[in-house]
C-alpha cells in the first residue's frame, strides 16, 4: 500500500484529456506602472512588458517562448500563474478562468501549475534542508500526510535522480546542477499538470545542462506533464519544444511548430534571431549567411507606433509605422504578426 | 607566421585555508600574429586564470604563479618588473570583461574613460585624445559619437557598454586582445553585433584574439585553433575544424554531444557527461577526466596522459584514443593501451 501511495493518488481528476487544451489565453496584457512624486504618487506611463498575446497550450505538450532579456516571456509565464495578476485579457486553465479567481479558490490551482527557476542559488531557501524545501508544497496544499509526506519526498528525490539519503541535507552542500534538480523536485512534488520552466537551464554548463534538459523529458513523459518552456537559447528550445512562439517587446511575432519555425521562419525578426546563433559546425558556420540586427530594442515605456519592430526591421514600409500588425495563421498552426509575410 | 605569445608550463596556484588549489597546472600552448585562438571548457576549468596570468592580475594573496614562463614578443612577463607591466597592460595587451555592467567606472564619462589608456599610454592629450576616443566610438558603431563621449556609462545600454570596452581595449592598436566571455551577459542580436565588430577590428588591424569562451558556437565560427582546458590542463588542442569534426578526447566528444544543435531537425537524447568535474585540491594521480569517463582502463588511474600529437597539429591527452565516425558518430577506442 505504501507504494501506492507515493505515485499517483488522484488528488483530483483533471477533466482535460492529453491532446485537448489545457490552457487558453487570449488577449493577455500585463502593465506595469511608473510613478513618480514625492508625496503624492501619481501614475505618469505604463511598461508594456505583455500587450496583447493569445496562445494555446495542449495538455502533453511543451511550449518553447523565446526572445531577447526585457521581451517578456518571463512576464508572460508569470501571468499565466497568477503571479501577477494580468491587467487585462483572460487566462483559461482547464475550463476554468484564473484571471477572476480569488483565495482559496486561487491556491487549489496553483497546486496544478508550478514554476521552475532559472537562479538555482538563490531560489531555494538556504535555511530549509531538501525534505523541507520539497515538503513545503505538500504542507501548504496538505497533502500526504504523517508518514506518506516522507515517502514521498523520497519518491521525488529519486524521481529527479538524487539520493534519497540526501534530504537532510542543506542547498550549499550541492552543485548547481542538483540544486536545479531539487527546485524540479519542489516543483513536482504537489504533482501538478502544468509546469512554468523560466529559463531552467541558462546558469548551468553544458554538460549539466544536458543532464537537466533529459531530466525534464522524462519527467514529462512519466507524469504526463506540460510545459511552457522559456529560454533565450534557440537550439534548447528547439531541442525541447513541440511548438516555439517567438516574442519581441511585449508582442507575439510568430509561433509555429519547432522544426516548421526554424526551417521556414516566416517573421523578420525570427529570421535574424536564427540567423545571429552560431551553429556548432565550423564548416557550415562560417559559409552561413548572418542579418545583423542594428540599433537596440526599444525601451517598452514607449513602444514604436505600428509593429514594435519596425525600428529594427530590415523590410519595414510605411504601414509597418503606422498600422499594428495582426495575429494571422497564415499557414495551418503557423501564425506570424507581420504586414510584410 | 612569428609566434606572438608563447605560455610555457604554466602553473598558478591558490593557497587557501582547505589546501593548495591548483586552476592552471602545467599549461603550454602558444598564439601568431593576427590568430585567433578559443579557450574552452567548464567553469572552474581554469580558462580565466590562465587569461589573468598572462596580464599578471592573479589576486596574490592567495593566488600565486609558481613555475613556468609566459612569452609575450619574446620577453617574459613573469620577469618583468611592475612599471614595465603596466606599459604593456592596457596598450600592447589589451583585455574585455565580461560583465560591461561592472568594468566601467559609473561616475566617470565614457569619453574620460577611453581617454585614460590613450593619455597614458601614446601621450596624446587635450583635443587629440577626444578626437581619437571619438574615431574609436565610431570604429565600433556607436552613432553620433561625438556627442556621445560625455555621456555616462547608465545611458548606453548592454551591447553598447560591451562596444565601449572594446573600443577601449583598441584604443592603443593592441597587439594581443584578451576577451574573457565578451558576449555572455549579452542577448544573441547584440552578440552577434559586437562579435562582429571584434572579428571585423582584428582582421583591419592584425591583432591577435584570445577568447575564453563556453559558447561552442562562437567558437566554431570565430576561432582559428581551439584548446580545450579541463581541471586545469589542456586536455584537447588543435584547429576548430579537428575539435568540433574529429575530437579526439572522450571529454570534448561528450561537450560535442551534449550540446542540442540548432540545426538538428531530430530531437536525439542528448548525451551526458555524468558526475562532477574534480576538486582541484587534491593531486590526481592518473588522468583527471578518469572518473567520469566511459573508456577508462586500469592505466588511466595511475597515469598521468600526456598531450600527444593524433594528426598534425592536433593533440590530444588520452591513453585510449577514441575515435568518432564521421557518419554514424559512433565512437570506438583505438587503443586499448592497458
């Protein structure tokens, strides 16, 4: 019976069949407002750092979110968690709308989303040993108790390939490399269905970081789980990701399944951000063709009119600076926000 | 072409508390004119070190260099007194960091900043040194330079701040140019700007290219020659097309592989190299990539591999000798020296 119950309990049953929809969101804005005064603070702009995205993520699969620091992936996966609350647009996570849920009602979701961090360092609380730091989660949602909550933290810890004999232990005493294993463990622990991944393997070297990127897949196919994976390195996320969406100051610009994105990328912006990664082939590197992009991003406070890349857009007319591109499947499961595609 | 920089059994050491730490044990590889060469490998590996034994920067104490000989135009740095090291400093080798948010001074203007090696270095002044610090803002590609020179380091961004250092580490026509992760704290479009501009700036004036990098990619398309540091030593040397086709050694093999491509069309598990890289206080007797190697032997316990040359210009430290097959990427030892 103890082994039973350190798998798979049925905490809930999720109503959301692999294949089907898990998560919905549509027209997803999260502003940040500057203030200035010194007594009395008013509201003099607004950061756009999310404006206006609407994507689907289906249960079993894995989301790739790329684009540069500052574009707002990582405030896109926080939103979707209601980490932060969104300032417009909804959030439909298994039937239900999270963007109006409250309290209670709020926490009992959060049990079936989880996050990942990228900072294995400073993520964990250096006062709290593995068992506690993987505990917690159980504690909070009250989950297997007495004796079980032992069980399976001994369970999660071999699950992310660390020695169950290591939970008394605190986070200095391991590399960074287990350190990420541990946030996963804590990450799974409450056995979610849905798993935010901020940048999980950018601090890491590369042979740890292959170490962790198989981790992730085989936890996803042994617990069926779905992922928004977000990270700045192109060949990870296509590496990882069933479908990639690529994001620039706040905006959507294309999402297409891997393989379709990368060999036939559609958006300008897209096509340098391949075109500037080396590949790792000194033949084929150095006979590759590079757009070098000009100029830097603009600061979101004040995003350009029109498309929000058209500063830096090579092919950029008129109506580019002038008329926001919209959100078009131009071909099936393939969508791109571009007037020039 | 004439050699430029030749290190020669380097060896820098830490003394600290635990024991003596050993990040650069015995390294010897050298640099010609106008060549770029990529140190690569694992943090702590002692990439970093090496770079900051060759400008004499090691902390001392604890650190210390304890034995070998660094070449630089035939002269060794390690004999040199401190005056002398610092006219070579900053003007003959010129180094970029890789944190542009933390190397430059927040309360002095940029302008003052790239004044500072040109003033003391090649005795222009006034005018003259604004005037160059101007030519070299725009050499790389910051626009309206000339208004730009008073501006503070808070109002360039990133990328920018990153071409500010190198435009300073030029300002003196350097002959060797140390970049220690130049592009790391960077996002991949402004990379591949400053990278640019410093491939660009090396071919125009000969300068030759130290970069220490854990970016494979940067390394294939930008270095001539590669060495591969592990736990202190060179483990793997030879020109990017031999490391990246042909390596040699079971650790750069596992780096090759563990690597996902952007190119790769399959999605292929990605091979690991398991464990930890060694705690460098302790001495290790035999081979230090032992533990977490697949091919090992009795012999690689007890002794130490040197480098050896596999193919002309192409060494690797290995007493097994693995080999990868072109199409199947199966690898195969060659000898089972035992």
């Amino acid at each position: 019976m103890a082994t039973m119950q350190t798998q798979s309990k049925n905490i809930y049953t999720s109503t959301v069949k692999h294949g089907e929809t898990l998560l919905d969101v549509q027209g997803l804005k999260m502003y940040f407002p500057v203030t200035a005064g010194t007594f009395i603070q008013k509201k003099v702009a607004d950061v756009r750092a999310v404006d206006d995205l609407q994507f689907k993520v289906t249960k079993g699969e894995t989301l790739g979110l790329v684009g540069e620091s500052g574009c707002g992936k990582s405030t896109t996966g926080r939103a979707v968690l209601q980490l932060y609350r969104p300032t417009a647009g909804s959030v439909n996570f298994g039937g239900t709308e999270l963007t109006t849920l409250k309290g209670d009602e709020l926490r009992r979701f959060r049990r079936r989303m989880q996050m990942i961090f990228q900072d294995p360092f400073s993520s964990l609380n250096p006062r709290m040993s593995v068992e506690q730091i993987i505990g917690e989660p159980l504690a909070i949602h009250g989950l297997y108790k007495g004796p079980e909550r032992a069980e399976r933290i001994q369970y999660i810890l071999q699950a992310v390939g660390l020695n169950p004999a290591f939970a008394r232990r605190f986070p200095h005493e391991f590399s960074g490399g287990q350190r990420q294993r541990i946030g996963i463990g804590r990450a799974l622990a409450a056995e979610p269905e849905f798993i935010v991944c901020d940048e999980p393997v950018s601090a890491l070297d590369v042979s740890i970081q292959a170490q962790v990127i198989n981790l992730l897949g085989d936890l996803q196919e042994q617990f069926g789980l779905t992922y928004l994976f977000i990270a700045h390195d192109l060949a990870v996320v296509r590496h990882i990701s069933d479908r990639v969406a690529v994001m620039y100051l706040g905006k959507m610009m294309e999402l297409a399944e891997s393989n379709e994105l990368y060999q036939n990328p559609l958006h300008p912006y897209t096509k340098a951000l391949l075109s500037a990664v080396p590949i790792t082939d000194p033949e084929l590197e150095r006979q590759r063709e590079r757009i070098i992009l000009t100029g830097d991003v603009p600061s979101p406070l004040r995003p350009p009119p029109g498309c929000v890349f058209n500063t830096r857009c090579p092919i950029a007319v008129d109506e580019c600076r002038e008329r926001i591109p919209e959100w078009r499947e131009v071909e099936p499961n393939h969508f791109v926000a571009c007037h020039r595609v | 072409m004439a050699k430029l920089l030749e290190v020669n059994n380097l060896k820098t050491y830490f003394f600290t508390e635990e024991g003596v730490v050993r990040a650069v044990n015995g390294v010897t590889w050298d640099l010609s004119e106008g060549e770029t060469l990529a140190l690569v490998g694992e943090s702590g590996c002692g990439k970093s070190v090496t770079a900051m034994s060759i400008l004499r920067l090691i902390p001392n104490p604890p650190g210390r260099i304890v034995d070998g000989q660094i070449l630089f135009e035939g002269k060794d740095l390690l004999k040199v007194d401190d005056a002398e090291m610092r006219s070579i400093r900053g003007n003959r080798i010129a180094m970029v960091f890789q944190e542009p948010m933390t190397s430059l001074n927040p309360v002095l203007t940029i302008g003052q900043q790239i004044r500072e090696s040109i003033e003391l270095h090649l005795g222009l002044d006034g005018e003259a040194s604004t005037a160059r610090a101007v030519e070299l803002l725009e050499l790389v590609g910051i626009s309206e330079a000339a208004g730009r020179v008073n501006d503070y380091p808070h109002q360039f961004s990133g990328g920018m701040r990153q071409r500010v250092m190198i435009a300073m580490a030029l300002s003196c026509n350097p002959k060797l140019l140390i970049a220690d992760e130049p592009t790391t704290a960077l996002d991949v479009t402004i990379q591949a700007q400053v990278l640019e501009i410093m491939a660009r700036l090396a071919t125009e004036f000969g300068t030759a290219v130290l970069i220490i990098t854990h970016n494979l990619g940067v390394v294939a398309r930008y270095a001539d020659r590669v060495n591969v540091m592990y736990a202190g030593e060179i483990v793997e040397t030879g020109t990017a097309t031999d490391i990246f086709k042909r390596p040699r050694h079971p650790y750069t093999i596992g780096l090759m592989a563990s690597v996902p491509r952007l190119d790769a069309t399959e999605r292929i598990r990605l091979t690991t190299i398991e464990g930890q890289p060694p705690l460098l206080i302790q001495e290790i007797p035999g081979c230090s990539f032992r533990p977490r190697c697949d091919w090992a032997v009795d012999k690689c316990d007890t002794d130490h591999p040197g480098l050896e040359e596999k193919e002309p210009g192409h060494f690797a430290r290995c007493w097994r000798n693995p080999l990868v097959d072109a199409k199947t990427q199966v690898v195969t030892a060659a000898s089972a020296a035992n």
